[in-house]
C-alpha cells in the first residue's frame, strides 16, 4: 500500500488513533489490541515528547536498527495488559549483547498493539523510530519477518515478561529462536515483550518493507473520513489495499482457546444481503489465516484476510471477534516479497499446516 499523503515524518498524539486504526485493519486480526497499544504510546508520548520517524531510505549504513514488540496469545493480552517498561528493559537487556550501541527501533509487523509499542519504545528510549515494518501486516511467529528472506538472524533476542524477568537467546537459526521464545513465553503466562533482529542500517534497508508506519496513518485516516461522510468504510478500505470484498454476515459460531502460546480457533458466518445463504468459514492463528465460502478457499496466507464491523467499519481483532456480530470480510494482496517461492516457504498455507497451495486473491475470487 502507497500512502496518498505525506509520509510522517515524527508521530505526535494526534497521529496516534489514524495509525491504531490502520494498522488494526492490516494486522489481519492480530497483532494485539490496537487500543491498548495506542494508550501505552499516548502516554509515553505525553511523558517525553514527539517520535522522530526516520525513512527507511535515509537509515545510514553504520545505524543498528532493532525491531520490538509483543509476543503471545493477543486473547491473554487484553487481560495481562503489557507495561511500557517490559519493552524498555527488553532493549535495555539487549544491549550488552550488541557490538556497539542502537540507533533506531522498527515494527516487528505493522498490527495492533506491535504497531503502538514500538512507538512508546521509541519515545521513552529518545531513539528515532524506522518507516517501515518486519511483514507489512502481523504473522503469529518470530522467524515470519522478511529480513529473514535475506538471512539476517532474529538473535540475540531478548524476552521479557511483566514480573522482571528477562531471558537472553541465542539460537541456532529463527525457527528454533521462534520455538524457545514461545516455550519461555508460556512460562511467563502467554504474553511477553522482546527486541530482536539487531540489523545494520544497510540491511534493514534490504530487508524491511518501506513506509508502513505511513501507510497504517493514511488507512486509518482514510477510513475515518468515509465513516464520518457516511461512506461505506469496507469499500474505501478495499480501495486503499487494492482489495476485495469477499462477504458480508453474521457471525453464528466462534470458536476460540489459547493453545501453545497462540490464539487458535475458527468463526462462521451465514451470508446478508448479496451473500444470502452463503456461509463463510474464517480460521485464525492469531491472525486470520484462511477464509472459505462454501468450502472453497477464498483467501489465504500470505495475503490479508481482514474483518471488519459490517455498520462501523471498525477492524474486528480475532480476540474481539463475537457472536452475532454483523461483519464485512476483505481479502487483499500481501507484500509482493511473500508471494516468491521464498516467502511462501515461510509464510505460505504449508507453514500452517494446510495441505493446498498458495493462489493470490485476485485469482481466487477475481473482480
């Protein structure tokens, strides 16, 4: 997604509900609550000031670009609400493991509450915060970041929970790194903060998806001003991904249980209107991961699945998602790097344990 707009250049308060908004719809249902996140950095905003927001092109060769968020199940979230600080001291424990000090903090994934915590990190730490993101949406595990593509490594990770404690990895590769952190994760009760990918200025450069931050502002506000003219927010919303509308219903079953450190279940829906007497399927890890209509697949990882409140346009988290809700459902393309071979051997329907390949939306349920 290209910004129509200006791209920011330092994120101040009055930014904070347009990037909340977007990057809730873009984090495909997960990422963590976006209004939790948003108060989180509304108040470290309030205690130091404005975030300088630097462009991906204009990160120098020399920088040490780290990436921070929350890892866990976004259910758990919404109850052991993260605290500033755990992020703090996740770029505080890294630190002596780095071989010269951080310059710049980066969005693991442009989604929810890890769009907002980087944000409060980079307020509190003084740091200027990167335009741009580790995925262009949200994914459920740590080695799903494009400067994985590349062979950048997510070690030295830190973990660290609410209590204090910190853990310091060092694993062999990413999944392994994914697999230990998730494991410590479930010992510190299903939600934790980190700081990982500790990259040079040129790699992030390569590695990271450029100008998400931006992006997650004008879709936020972009949907702000069709609601507020009475527009139909799902339609502009498709508009601004390049989407498509998939179905509209009512949500008659939802099933949900946090297992192994992720949010796992699936919803159905009966169609409304256009869709009358169509069903939709939606299965979730966090995300939602693969929507069918009448058992076909309509949409599926990479690409973005997205729920959205059918009357307000509001993005519906997988946590948030409720019975009887009426909803929109839109599938929109992913960042063109997870559609090579590459990429969907790290985030295709086979890393999900799916047995069908990988078809772009567009094919699946063309205009």
């Amino acid at each position: 997604m290209t910004p129509t707009h200006a791209p920011l250049t330092r994120v101040d308060l009055e930014h904070l509900p347009d990037i909340a908004r977007g990057s809730a719809l873009l984090g495909t249902g997960g990422g963590g609550d976006p209004y939790i996140g948003r108060l989180l950095a509304a108040r470290a905003i309030e205690e130091h000031g404005p975030v300088p927001v630097t462009a991906l092109a204009d990160v120098p060769d020399d920088a040490l670009v780290v990436v921070v968020g929350g890892i866990g199940a976004p259910t758990v979230m919404v109850e052991k609400i993260p605290a500033v600080t755990e992020v703090t001291q996740a770029i505080d424990r890294l630190r002596p493991a780095l071989p010269r000090p951080i310059t710049h903090i980066a969005c693991t994934e442009i989604g929810g509450v890890n769009s907002m915590l980087p944000i409060a990190a980079a307020a509190r730490t003084g740091l200027p915060l990167v335009d741009a993101d580790g995925m262009g949406r949200a994914f459920p595990e740590l080695q799903m970041l494009t400067p994985s593509l590349m062979g950048v490594t997510a070690c030295p990770l830190t973990v660290v929970d609410d209590k204090g404690n910190a853990m310091l990895l060092d694993a062999v590769d990413n999944l392994t790194a994914e697999r230990l952190a998730r494991a410590i994760t479930v010992e510190m009760g299903c939600s934790a903060t980190y700081t990982m990918y500790p990259m040079r200025g040129a790699q992030a450069r390569e590695g990271l998806i450029p100008a998400t931050l931006s992006a997650a502002h004008d879709l936020g506000r972009r949907m702000a001003a069709a609601r507020a003219e009475h527009r139909d927010v799902v339609a502009e919303a498709c508009a601004a991904l390049a989407g498509l509308e998939l179905f509209r219903g009512k949500v008659t079953a939802i099933e949900r249980a946090t297992v192994g450190g992720f949010a796992r279940g699936r919803a159905s829906m009966e169609g409304t209107g256009a869709h009358q007497g169509r069903r939709l399927d939606l299965e979730f890890q966090n995300e939602y991961v693969v929507a069918r209509v009448e058992g076909r697949v309509a949409a599926s990882v990479p690409d973005l699945v997205c729920v959205l409140d059918a009357e307000t346009g509001t993005p519906v988290t997988t946590e948030g998602m409720r019975f009887g809700a009426r909803v929109a459902v839109i599938g929109a393309p992913a960042d063109p790097r997870w559609r090579t071979p590459e990429g969907l051997r790290l985030v295709g329907p086979a890393s999900f344990g799916y047995d069908f390949p990988f078809r772009p939306v567009e094919e699946l349920a063309p205009r």
